[in-house]
C-alpha cells in the first residue's frame, strides 16, 4: 500500500456474520483515488460478500466502511449508488425489455428524482454521454438494440458501460468476464485498464490469465481475512497463496 | 424518450378518430344499450390504471374494487346529502335511528368537495398504502394477497357499518347532482358524454406518463428494481406514484360507474369484482391502453349477454377465457395485432 496518495474507501475490520458463518472476518482493505485494484481469493473467500458489504446489500455486525470519510455502512443502498458507488453484478444485470440507449439513460440520469422523470426530452448532456459511452464500450451500432436481445459479452459491456454512466467514482465489477472467451476477455481488460485514473475500481475475478492483462495491484483474501497484497509477480511466487489456492501439498 | 414523439402524434390522431365515433353512440344504440355502454367504458377507465401498474410496473392488484369503491362512495355520499336540508340524515340511516349526520359524512354535502374526494380520498389510500408496503420491500406474490386481503377487510367493513354506510344494500336511490334531474330522459347522455370525456382524459394521461421518462423507468423497476435501486434511483417511489394514479383512475371510474347504475354497494368492491377487473385487462392485453379499454367492454357486454340467459353459467365462462387467454395469448386480444 502507499502510505502516501488520495485515500477514496476505506474498509476498517468489517465482519458479516450469517448466522454463525463469517463471510468477512475482521477484514481491512483501503483504496486510493483513481486506483485499480483486483481481488482474488478461492470460492467462498468473501470477496462478493465484501462487494454486497460495500454497496450496502448486506450489513456488517461490526467494522465500518469509510467512504471520503464518511462512514457509509448503514445507509440505504440507494443513497451510496448516489454517492458514487456502483456495482457490476455477476449475472449480467441489463434491462432486458428497454433498448441499450435507454439502459445507458438510466444510469446516466444526473437527476435521480422522481419529479424529473416528468418529460419526454433527454437533456443534450445525458445524450452526449450516452453516445460517448456506446463508443467506449463499443456498441454504438447497437444503441436501439433491445438489451434482452445482446449476446453475451455485450451485455456485460453494456453492464460495465451502465456502471460508468452512472459517473461513480467508485466502481465495483464482480468477474466482468464471467463467461467470455479470450477475444473478448482481453478487450475486457483494455476497457477496464481504461477507466482507471477516471475511476477508483475494484475488479474481482479468479481468471489469473485476466488479472495479468490489468495489470494492478492485488489484493489476496481468504476465508473472509486479508492474506496479502502485491503485484501479480509477488502474488504468483507467494507461499501461502499457492498453499490456499492448492492445499498443504503446495 | 425522444424517439417517442411521431408514435405519439398518430396515437393521438387515431383517438380523436375514434372518439368521434363513440360520441355518436347515443343516436345509433337504444337506451339501454348506451346505459350499458357508459358504464363499461366507466369500467375502462378503472383498467387503464391497470395497465399502468400491472403491464408496465408488474405491481398486479387483485383489490383495485377499493379505489373503485373509494371513488363510488365518495359521489354516492354526496349524492344522498343533495336536496336534504342541513342537519337532516339520509333516510336509510334514520331507519337505522342515526338522527345526527356523522362528521365524516358532513364535508360531502359540498359537491366541490366531494367531486375532488372521488380522485383525491383513492389516490392519497392507494399512495399510503404502497408506501408502507413497498418501503418494506414487499413485493410480487405478497404484494397481491395483501391488495386482496384489503378489498376483504374493505367489502366487510361497509357490509358492518349498516347504520353509516347502508351495509349490504349500498347507497342507492339517487335524485339529482348539481342540480341537474338524474331520472330526465336527456340524462342519460350527458352522463355518457361526461364518462367518454374522462375516459380520453384518462386516456391521455397514462398515454403521456408512459411515454415519458417515467415510463420508461418503470418498466425499468418492473425488469431489475434492484438493478435500478444500485443506480441510485428510488425504486419504491415509481411505484407508489404509479400506483396513486391506478388508485385516482378506479375512484373516478367507481364515481361515474355509480352514476350509470344508480348503485353502489359492497357487492361491487370487494374480492370478486377485484379479480374480474384483472381479468378484464388480461384478455384485453396487459401492455396495451387500447386492448385494456377493448377487453373490459368485450367482457362485459359478453357478460351481460350470457349472464342473462344462463347466470350460473358465466363464472365458469369467465374462469375459460381467462385460462385460454394466460395460455395461448400472454398478450391478450392486443397482442394478435403485434403477433402478425
């Protein structure tokens, strides 16, 4: 970690507790302004856990989660979205019956207020970005695609582009490239390495071919507790890594 | 959203076209045909929000004979005030020996008052009660049982208030409102006139609300409401909005059915006539204002035909339809037109 730098999020000792089983187990982890981060970890490690934490879907028995400094963890889910926190799920989660433009829209809306969604013009702002986000995720032919109708890969673009349209500083992608190929994994990662600097960005994921294409700063965790931090090289020649990863035999 | 616009000047081109058409009713249908007529398309008005919540905001009310209810009695209330001197009672209640008129009532007497009560009393319900059950997350299924459990609790409620509310029998025998005969031969007319007007008011209302960003966020809320809720929208407050407004819709629609029919009675708001209202919808097509308008007066007129020949026999005809249309027409008669 550097000691020095911007700090954006802080999670301070966080334990969730489903009854009984410790999903996080007095985890930390803290992430400065415009860094990409990656987080591995075997299944059942915490690492959506500490993703579902973050955004306020589920809520820690003990511990806090410090945004700018402001402690976030018993706010409605909502109210973090606003301020700057969005989450890419797993499971591709478009709008599957409005049109790609109009799922981007959404998410681009600068006002979140029931009383502006009273009109049928779309500022000239929200457009502009919308086609500027079709470009950057690469779907610019497909904006009046219905969004139910993509195939796979779009829709996880178009997921990541929604995650970026909702101008978060702050942006969580739980395994972007579930279900892709290497074409399009790889590309993934080129748009993903992209947003950093615009964006502080935790990716998780356990596709290690993927975690090198980033290029970032790794955090390892296990059975709900930090394990340790460092590059890909550092994480790959690590002996307790390995003997998580494949069992004592390592 | 902005590709909305030329759809929408047709759409409303071809309103206008048929509601030319159906203004022309009262010289083409004898005078029972025309009654019956008014009171479906009241009826209509009641599926529109419907269509608003159940198509668009997959929020489906099994209890909307509440606001239907709501609205009914609001009229009905001023109604039987009319004519009285202050201080009298409605008849039914001095049989029940009730000689002063209770403050609830009282407020009614002003026609001002009551006609704003008739949209006003359903939509404020209909957003409370959202409210406090979507704030708690509680949706689908639930949400459902709960809507029916409502028009349960709201049926039982008038049937035991017999003295305040005229209990099983309703409020009926209407004279005059704002002054005008309601038992002139012209009435008939004006009335049907003023249900058409709202209808199309109605109409246009639902028409805009989906076509503007609101509807498309509730479809939105309808497809991923977590998915929106994680892009910092308020899930919960398009539905109750929406909600309000299918409230606001079955008030108005109980208030003129109740003119038409001269009746209103628990009969008409409880569990049963809440199903039929669904049902109404279904085979017109859930997503459609033409096809909810289309399958309300359809299965009503059908009703009024079959029931009167073979009474036994229409629940079970309506119970057919309902499963033939669920099975082989998830879009209703609407969805044939879109199927092509």
């Amino acid at each position: 970690m550097t000691a020095v730098g911007d700090l954006l999020l802080a999670v301070d000792g966080v334990t969730v507790d489903f009854d009984g089983f410790l999903a996080l187990d007095g985890f930390s982890l803290t992430l400065d302004k415009g860094e990409l981060r990656v987080v591995i970890g075997p299944n059942g490690a915490g690492k959506s856990t500490l993703c579902d934490t973050i955004i306020g879907r589920v809520r820690p028995s003990d511990g806090r989660v410090l945004f700018r400094g402001q402690d976030i963890s018993r706010l409605p889910v909502h109210r973090i979205a606003q301020l700057g926190i969005c989450r890419k799920f797993q499971a591709p989660g478009v709008l599957p019956t409005l049109t790609v433009a109009d799922n981007l829209a959404i998410a681009a809306a600068k006002s979140k207020r029931l009383w502006a969604s009273f009109g049928f013009g779309q500022p000239a702002s929200e457009r502009t970005r919308v086609a500027e986000i079709l470009d950057r995720i690469g779907l610019g032919d497909r904006r009046a695609a219905i969004a139910g109708t993509l195939a796979h890969g779009e829709k996880q673009w178009l997921e990541i582009g929604m995650v970026v349209a909702t101008d978060a500083e702050l942006l969580l992608l739980d395994e972007p490239t579930a279900g892709m190929g290497p074409a399009e994994t790889s590309r993934t990662a080129d748009l993903i390495r992209g947003l950093a600097g615009d964006h502080s960005i935790i990716v998780i994921d356990h596709d290690m071919s993927f975690v090198e294409q980033l290029a970032a700063r790794v955090t390892v965790m296990h059975q709900g507790q930090f394990l340790m931090q460092g590059s890909v090289a550092e994480v790959r020649s690590d002996a307790r890594v390995a003997e998580v990863y494949l069992g004592r035999a390592a | 959203m902005p590709d909305a616009a030329p759809g929408l000047a047709r759409q409303f081109g071809i309103a206008v076209l048929l509601l030319a058409l159906a203004a022309a009713a009262p010289w083409l249908l004898s005078a029972y045909d025309l009654n019956l007529l008014a009171r479906f398309l009241a009826l209509a008005l009641l599926a529109l929000g419907l269509v608003l919540t159940w198509g668009h905001g997959g929020i489906l009310s099994l209890g909307q004979g509440v606001f239907f209810g709501l609205g009914g009695y609001a009229l009905a209330m001023h109604m039987k005030l009319d004519g009285l001197a202050p201080g009298e009672v409605p008849e039914f209640m001095m049989l029940s020996g009730v000689e002063t008129l209770p403050w609830w009532w009282a407020p009614f007497a002003h026609p001002a008052v009551a006609i704003a009560a008739v949209v006003a009393v359903p939509a404020l319900v209909a957003a409370l009660f959202a409210w406090s059950v979507f704030a708690r997350r509680v949706s689908g299924t639930y949400f459902s049982l709960i809507t029916q459990a409502l028009a349960l609790a709201f049926a039982t409620l008038l049937v035991s208030q017999q003295d305040l509310t005229g209990g099983f029998n309703g409020l009926t025998d209407f004279q005059t409102l704002l002054g005008a005969d309601l038992n002139d031969p012209g009435a008939g007319r004006w009335l049907y006139w003023l249900t058409l007007a709202c209808l199309a008011a109605g109409w246009a209302l639902v028409t805009l609300l989906l076509a503007s960003r609101f509807g498309t966020m509730l479809r939105a809320v309808r497809d991923g409401e977590n998915r929106v809720r994680f892009l910092g929208h308020d899930a919960a407050a398009y539905k109750i909005v929406a909600f309000a407004v299918a409230g606001a819709l079955a008030g108005a629609a109980g208030a003129l059915f109740t003119l038409h029919a001269g009746v209103i009675s628990p009969a008409m708001v409880g569990v049963v006539p809440s199903i039929e209202m669904v049902i109404w919808v279904a085979i017109g097509g859930r997503l459609s204002l033409a096809g909810a308008i289309l399958g309300t007066v359809a299965v009503n007129f059908a009703r009024d035909k079959v029931s009167s020949a073979f009474p036994e026999l229409w629940p079970y005809a309506l119970g057919a339809l309902f499963i033939l249309v669920v099975t082989t027409l998830p879009g209703g008669l609407a969805g044939l037109r879109k199927a092509r």
